[in-house]
C-alpha cells in the first residue's frame, strides 16, 4: 500500500516512517517542518536503504492537499500533523484551534473527495485530563484541561461524527501515553527545539552536557516517591502500534479508539536512576515546585489494543533510556 503521512518528518512520524517501509509499504511524507527537518527523513532513508517521497506543505492548504492525492495514489492516511506544546496552546489558543482542528477537517475533506476513507489519528492520553482512577480504560470520561488537550478532543469527536455520516471511512485513534527512546541505530530520535517540555530529553541532554541540571516539578505527589507517574513508552513499540491499526482498519468496519501505552508507571526519580545505571552518567536535580496542570500518577490499560491489535509494547525502561542515549551521544546537536 502507499501510505501518506502527515507529519512524517516529526519524532513519532520518522519512526512510523521506518516500520512501515520495513513492512512493505509506499511512504508519502507532507509536512510544513515547521518543528521537524527533512534531515530526519534523510536518515530514513539510511535506515531502509530506499528512497522516501517528501512534499512539504501545510494540512490547512486544501491546494496543496489536493494536488498530493492527485500525484500519488494513496491507500491511508497517518495523521501526525498537529502543534503539540501546551504552554504555547495556552498563550495561542487559535493557532492550534486553526491548525489542528481546522487542518485536520481540511485533510478529510480531501481524503474524501480522492476516496480515501482510511485514517489512523495521532491522538493523546491528555484528553482523560485527571483520571478518577488507575490504570486508564479507554471508556474513562474525557476532559481536557488546556487548549492542546481539547484540540485531541475535538478532533476524535470530529471524527467519529464524520464516520457515523459516512460509514465507509474506518478510524483508528491512538491514545499515546508518553514516548521516548530511539531508533537502535542511533540515527533518528528526539529532537526538541530549545528547552525540552519533556522529561526524558531533557534528562539527556543534563547527561551529555548541554544543560546543568534537572529541574523536578513537584516532590509530595501521592505516589511512591512524592515525583510523578507516568507509562513511558519506547517510541518504536509505539510506531509499531500504528502498522498494527493500520492493519485492523483496513478490513474492520468503524472506529477504534485504543490506548498504546505499557500499563506500568514509572515516577521521575525511578526514571532518573535508571538512566543513571544505564548510561553511567550522574544527573544532578533538584526538586521544585509543581507545574500547574499536572498530575500525580498517569497510566494506561493496555488490553484492548492486545485484544483488537494483537499489539503489546514489548521494551522496558533500560531498553527505552539506552536507545535515548544512544541516540544523544551520536547527534549531540540533534540533526
């Protein structure tokens, strides 16, 4: 199949990128880079030892969208364009309103206008907002708490109203818990513009050298330790859950929503010393106040995407902080 991907360039999209040709498939990368760079996709093309069409441009210009299912005929959809940060959500609510929202309606309307009614979503484990209870099943109530979290929101509800008008679209939206780790090569990974929002990068670069030390936003949670939970997941087991529905979507009626997450918790200072163990560097921190917003503990229940998948995350936390490292110790400057 030829598979157009949104996004392609980004840090989940890469790795998508490399499952998918490894499988088989046709890529068609479009993305704007406007927090990505084609040079990761470059390395893409080191890692499969093929070459990958890339089409930079914007998923709110219908033109360009149009043009790209007129060029290559595309079988599905993985939707990863999107803004992501949710301090700047907060600052720009209608820029991610216009981008995510409006670009991902633009995106189906031309998908449906080529006949292309197979789409896997990039969606969050933001949209259960705090939950009641642990491990999180995907029927928990949905209630976002920043502007990025309701874009998820809208865009699920969106879709889901967009596969009841018309039930030949299939759908699969994926829940992501919390990525890190790298591609074992070393060739591709993370690689955030400025100051980390994330713990793990961070977490690299204090190791590396290109920053002091880590700040720990809150030590008196609820939790074993009093720092936060959450289920990491290694970002090519996550790449792995989207060749998994891609798969189920194209012989399965309707709309899967499924969490990709480990179901195991780990807090900030487990992370710390294991990445400690792992990579023998000392990562000096300090504890500081909570960040608004967050929240103490934050994992998932696997089962449905073992259930409707046949997908489990098979790595560990030394194998996701030895692959980050790896990652980090080979492009120090990112790209």
């Amino acid at each position: 199949m030829t598979i157009l991907v949104t996004g392609g360039a980004g840090y989940i999209g890469t790795h998508t990128l490399v499952e998918l040709m490894q499988a088989g498939h046709q890529v068609v990368v479009f993305d704007n880079f406007c927090n990505s760079t084609p040079a990761a996709v470059l390395r893409v093309e080191q890692i499969c030892a093929r070459k990958v069409k890339i089409i930079q441009g914007d998923i709110c210009d219908r033109q360009a969208l149009t043009q790209v299912f007129t060029s290559h005929q595309i079988d599905a959809v993985i939707h990863f364009a999107g803004l992501k940060a949710v301090g700047e959500s907060v600052a720009k609510p209608l820029l991610y309103y216009r981008n995510n929202v409006s670009g991902t309606a633009t995106l189906c309307e031309v998908m449906a206008e080529a006949g292309v009614t197979r789409l896997v979503f990039s969606s969050s484990a933001t949209v259960y907002g705090d939950p009641q209870h642990l491990p999180i099943v995907e029927d928990f109530a949905t209630c976002a708490t920043n502007p990025y979290g309701r874009t998820k929101l809208f865009i699920e509800e969106m879709l889901r109203d967009l596969q009841r008008s018309d039930t030949s679209w299939r759908i699969a939206l994926l829940r992501y818990f919390n990525p890190i780790g790298a591609h074992p090569s070393g060739l591709i990974g993370e690689n955030p513009a400025g100051i980390p929002n994330n713990l793990f990068p961070f977490i690299t670069q204090v190791a590396i050298g290109k920053r002091e030390s880590l700040s720990v936003f809150g030590g008196d949670y609820q939790t074993p330790d009093g720092t936060g939970v959450r289920d990491y997941i290694h970002v090519v087991d996550l790449a792995l859950g989207h060749l998994c529905a891609l798969e189920r979507i194209m012989d399965k009626e309707g709309v899967l929503t499924v969490n990709l997450g480990t179901g195991q918790g780990y807090s900030v200072l487990e992370m710390i010393n294991t990445f400690e163990q792992v990579s023998g560097r000392t990562i000096p921190y300090q504890i500081v106040d909570r960040r608004p917003g967050d929240i103490a503990s934050c994992y998932a229940d696997p089962s449905l995407a073992r259930h409707e998948l046949g997908w489990v995350a098979e790595c560990g936390l030394k194998e996701m902080c030895r692959d980050g490292w790896n990652w980090q110790q080979q492009n120090p400057t990112g790209y």
